[in-house]
C-alpha cells in the first residue's frame, strides 16, 4: 500500500484552498465547532480512504449534525479516560502525568481514528486496535514524528494566517494513512 508523502501532506490543505476558510466557523460559539468537528471527521474519513487530495466542500448543516452526534458518542469516553486518570492522579500525580503522556502518545490517537471510522460509541473501546501501533512501531514514530512536523511548519505559517487552517485540517493526516496501511 502507498505511503503518503510529506509534500502531498503539506500541499493538501491548499489543493482547494478557498476550503481552508472553513476554519472560521470557530468563531461561532457550539455551533460552529461542532460543525467543524463533523468536517474534520469527514476529512479524515476521506484519508482513510486514501483520497489525499483536496478539502472537500463544507456541508453546514450535515456537518453540524454529523458533528454533534461524533461530540456525544464520545462523551462515555471522555468520562471514562477522566475517572481512569483521576484514580491515578490519585494513587499518584507523577505516575498520572506519565501514563497520559503515554496513552496521549500510543493509544489515544488510534482509538480516535477508529472511533472516526467507525463512528460507534464501542469503536473507542477497540483496544485491539492499539495491537497495530506496537506491531508497526518504527513507523508509528514516523507519523507521529511527521505529523509534528506539518504541524511546527503550518505553525509558523500563522503568521500569515494560513497555516491555522491547514494545522486543523491536516493534524491527523500521517495517522490516518498509518491506520489505513495497518488496521485491518
């Protein structure tokens, strides 16, 4: 299966870029956030399909709907990753700072791509899919490694307030192929 290639992954955000000025719906309080949720899961859906090309066309109302509905199917999550780090903290807040450290770094971004996929309450609780990051970890490093790397370059770019768009439209790109490659 083709990997994807940094200056595909770079180039995607402007392929269309008048898509880009999405991105200011988050300056609509709840409803344009969660149509921005539900945007960017389409986004990374079409990754996940290997279509790397160009932004799709924002769909307000679906995507709004789309994003309210991903918000609230991840809230037994959320709940149940905050009780788990509040018994830790608990037990201890160094340990508490590692373990999330780790599950931010190793678990956390794969579950949420198979929760994006999948889009079931459960798909967040596959934690088989976990098995796919420390089978392929060399290039897990890399798309995490990759992906922070678009993520410093679309950085400096907001300065010229574009890369702002693209940081938000791109930050799972690398992992999503990864998911793509390896997660049968």
């Amino acid at each position: 299966m083709e990997i994807l290639d940094f200056k595909s992954a770079f180039s995607y955000p402007f392929n269309r870029a008048k898509g880009m000025l999405n991105i200011l719906w988050v300056f609509l309080p709840i409803i344009g956030w969660l149509a921005l949720l539900g945007y960017t899961v389409r986004i990374i859906k079409e990754f996940l399909d290997g279509k790397f090309t160009k932004l799709p066309e924002m769909k307000f109302g679906k995507d709004l709907e789309f994003g309210f509905l991903m918000f609230v199917k991840s809230l037994p999550f959320a709940i149940a990753y905050s009780v788990a780090m509040a018994i830790v903290g608990f037990i201890s807040p160094g340990l508490q700072s590692i373990v999330d450290f780790l599950l931010s770094l190793f678990v956390i971004p794969i579950l949420g791509i198979n929760f994006f996929k999948k889009e079931t309450v459960g798909s967040y609780f596959e934690f088989g899919v976990v098995k796919a990051v420390f089978t392929n970890l060399g290039d897990y490093i890399v798309a995490i490694l990759k992906s922070i790397g678009l993520a410093i370059i679309f950085i400096i770019m907001c300065v010229i307030l574009v890369g702002f768009p693209a940081l938000s439209f791109t930050q799972n790109i690398f992992l999503a192929d990864f998911y793509r490659r390896y997660v049968k």
